[in-house]
C-alpha cells in the first residue's frame, strides 16, 4: 500500500501570521517573561535557546502555550481569520481515490488539531492521525510518522507534505518522497525532492 503523510498547520489550514507568536507571549507572560515576536516566532519554531538562557523547560513553555492555543485558534476560526489552503479537499480526494493510506502527522496537540480539521471538515480523509501530546515526540522526530503507520502491511511507498524543514526533514529520516509547499516559507533550501507553490502541483507528481 502506498501511504501519504500530510502535515497541518499551513499545509492544510491557513493561519494569522502571528498566531503562534502572540500564544508563544501569553505563555512566557504566565512564566514571568515579556517577549517580543520575534522571539517568541522563534520559540514556537522550536529554537530553545532563549529558554535555555531563562532555565525555562520546553515542556513547561509547552504547557503554559497550551493552555491558550485551543482558544486561539477557535477564534482565529470563527472570525475567519483561519482559512483552509486552497486545494486541500481536491488533494485529499484526489489521494482517497488512487487508494492512498493517509495519516496526518503535527506538531499540534490533537485538541485544536482536531478543531481545525472538523471545522473545515478534513477530518473524514484520514485513516489515523499522529499528534504532539505530552510525550512532546514532535518533527522532525519520525517516530511521530512511524506510530501513525505502523497499522499498514506491505508498505510500498511514503510521501510527506509539509510547509516546514521539519517535515522535510522527517520525511527524509523515514526515506519518504518530500514535498515541501512554500506557503509561509518560501525558497528555503530544505532538501525537499519537490517544492510546489499549491497543493494542487502535489496532485501532479502523485499521479
């Protein structure tokens, strides 16, 4: 069987430019820090080494994050400020169809995970799903791949899709195809196989 990796966060859905960021500074706020966004884009990235240099745990940052993440992008959603990419239902139908197994594999926990797919109703494609809880096994860590594939016998291929050079990177441990969609980070020499500017071009070298 021949499986497809997807990622989430701006592969699948759209969100602010700052999102992350502005629930990065609530968190470290609660942990008695005043970031700037910069900083804190840089924390949510997962470069620790400002927390290093506050003797903050990543765990800890994690949880105070979580906390406001969910609220976050319930409301980015609702007001519309979160959209879906363009091409993702033709893209996962388009999957469904050539018989792909399809698990989605982020680094977001699988409450607002589970939001944002069943808000854009993206959830039903999927044959399993692979989360970052509280075991914090996040890309590029390809454990997180693996446990989302260990159900299939005979497997023929892997492809992953992702915005980051996390996924590719992870994509590249398990000896998957990469493709990395230049959404919000474009031109970054990740190593990918491909770079495509829409998913619809994912459909084109899946053929």
């Amino acid at each position: 069987m021949k499986a497809g990796l997807v990622d989430l966060d701006d592969t699948l859905v759209c969100w602010p430019k700052h999102l992350f960021a502005e629930i990065a500074q609530k968190a470290m706020k609660n942990l008695g820090e005043e970031i700037d966004l910069e900083t804190a884009h840089t924390i949510t990235r997962f470069d620790y080494n400002y927390l290093r240099q506050k003797n903050i745990p990543p765990e800890k940052f994690w949880i105070e994050f979580n906390k406001y993440g969910y609220a976050g992008r319930l409301d980015a959603l609702q007001s519309g400020r979160a959209t879906m990419m363009p091409g993702a239902h033709r893209l996962l139908i388009n999957l469904r169809e050539k018989g792909y197994f399809l698990a989605l594999v982020t680094n977001s926990p699988e409450a607002p995970g589970r939001l944002a797919l069943s808000y854009f109703g993206l959830q039903g494609y999927f044959d399993a799903f692979s989360f970052t809880n509280n075991d914090r096994i996040e890309k590029p860590n390809p454990e997180l791949a693996r446990r989302a594939l260990r159900g299939i016998k005979d497997l023929e291929s892997v492809f992953i899709v992702g915005d980051s050079t996390r996924d590719i990177i992870m994509g590249k441990k398990l000896g998957a195809t990469t493709i990395h969609l230049e959404t919000k980070n474009p031109a970054i020499d990740c190593g990918a196989d491909y770079c495509v500017k829409s998913l619809d071009e994912v459909i084109n070298i899946l053929k």
